[in-house]
C-alpha cells in the first residue's frame, strides 16, 4: 500500500466525511491505485475533479498513487472549458424538473424516468451527452466519460447550478425546443395556424412555432412571459425584449 496525502477543494469536500473536509489528510491506497481509484474510493466520482496536483505538479487521474505523494484536487471552472465543449445533456429519473428548464433555455437534454442506469449510461457513450444525476455510485462507473454531480435539490438552484458548471449563460437559446419532445421548433406562418389555434389567438399574436414531433403550436402569451420571468429571475438575468 501508499500512503499520500490529500486535500479536496471547494465543493469537492461535501463528498468527504467530515472530519475531511476543507484539511489535508493521509489515506492509505491500495498497491498501484490510479488517482482516480483512489479519490473515488474516498467519495469524490472521478467526474467532479477539474483538475489535479501531485508535489505540486499537474497531473491526470491516470498516475499511479507512490509512497509520500500529495494530492489536492481541485473542482472544474468553467472560465477553462473548451469553446467546443458538448452542451447536451441526459439527466437521471430524480431530475426531470432540472430537465424540463434546461430545455426552456435551448439545451437538448433528453430524459426518462424510466430510463434504467445502463440506458442512461450507453446513450450518454453513443450521444456524447453530459449525465446530471444526484447519484455519484453511477458517476464511477469506469464507462462515464462525461458528468456532473448535482448538489442542488430544487430544479431552479440545480438549474443555476449547471449554468455555472458548464459556463452556459453565453449559450442561452430559451424557447426554441419543444419542452415536451426535446426537439428544435419550427417558425410558422401565421397563415399556416389560423385554423389550429383560437380566433382571439391568432388576431393577437403574430408569431408562432411548432413542434415537428408532438405538432403543438406555441405562441408568445402570458404563460411564455411567466416562463421567461422565472428563467431569468432564477439565473439573475435580464434576456432582451421580445
């Protein structure tokens, strides 16, 4: 076995027992652990650590845990993501309000309360999607390439909580997918939905889209606003006039 010292940063230390947390402490690990064996074995999933040092040095959570070493850990920080950094999301059957938001603000986030672990698992592989769960057993599965622990346990702190992870505030495209199917929405001509909506609808707004999967039309009344009110209550934001 290893003996090395650790210390986790920030809200990586929520993940700790508390004796642990915000202070260097010794583990011993197991003979040729990997960093990641050895923090997930501690409680923090391999997908919460933004970076990492070892004596002081930047390194990956594939190196070998030695005799003597010191590791601190440190949580992502979206001012370093990579401008092309996948902004699709899965989230986990407890998340379907963080779910239904993420999708006001444009980002495709498909989800399923019926979705099993390993569903949710091979599609984030084969989509290339983020996982948002409030279970970190699942973020330590050796398959999850992408994910992020949810701390939050309301939608609208989870909601402000993502947004910071991601950096997403600079990507916002509230209200162009359907909240239902999670599909992009079509701009209609007025022509096109007169006869499918009701008559005082169509006199007073000029603007309408549809879903191309469940056909629902969709036009800027008073539900729109409160949504927008609350979107932009919640994140701290104004959006532009309509």
């Amino acid at each position: 076995m290893a003996r090395a010292t650790f210390r986790f940063h920030d809200e990586l230390a929520e993940f700790l027992s508390p004796e642990r947390r915000g202070v260097a402490f010794e583990h011993a690990c197991a003979r040729a652990a990997t960093v990641k064996h050895a923090i997930e074995s501690l409680g923090v999933p391999h997908t919460e650590a933004g970076c990492l040092t070892v004596n002081g040095e930047p390194a990956t959570l594939a190196r070998i845990v030695r005799e003597g070493d010191t590791i601190e850990v440190f949580p992502h920080d979206p001012r370093h993501a990579a401008p092309d950094e996948t902004r699709e999301f899965i989230a986990d059957a407890h998340l379907g309000g963080l779910a239904r938001l993420l999708r006001m603000l444009g980002f495709d986030t498909l989800y399923e309360n019926a979705f099993t672990d390993r569903e949710l698992l091979e599609l984030a592989l084969r989509e290339r999607r983020v996982i948002l769960t409030r279970d970190r057993e699942l973020l330590k599965c050796r398959e999850v390439l992408r994910g992020c622990f949810v701390h939050a346990r309301k939608p609208e702190a989870q909601l402000r909580e993502v947004v910071a992870r991601f950096g997403l505030e600079r990507h916002l495209q509230p209200f162009t997918l359907c909240l239902h199917c999670n599909l992009r929405l079509e701009a209609l001509e007025k022509s096109m939905v007169t006869a499918h909506v009701p008559e005082r609808i169509a006199a007073h707004y000029t603007v309408f889209v549809r879903c191309p999967g469940c056909r629902r039309i969709f036009w800027q009344g008073s539900h729109w606003t409160r949504m927008r009110e609350m979107l932009g209550a919640s994140l701290g934001i104004r959006f532009p006039a309509a």
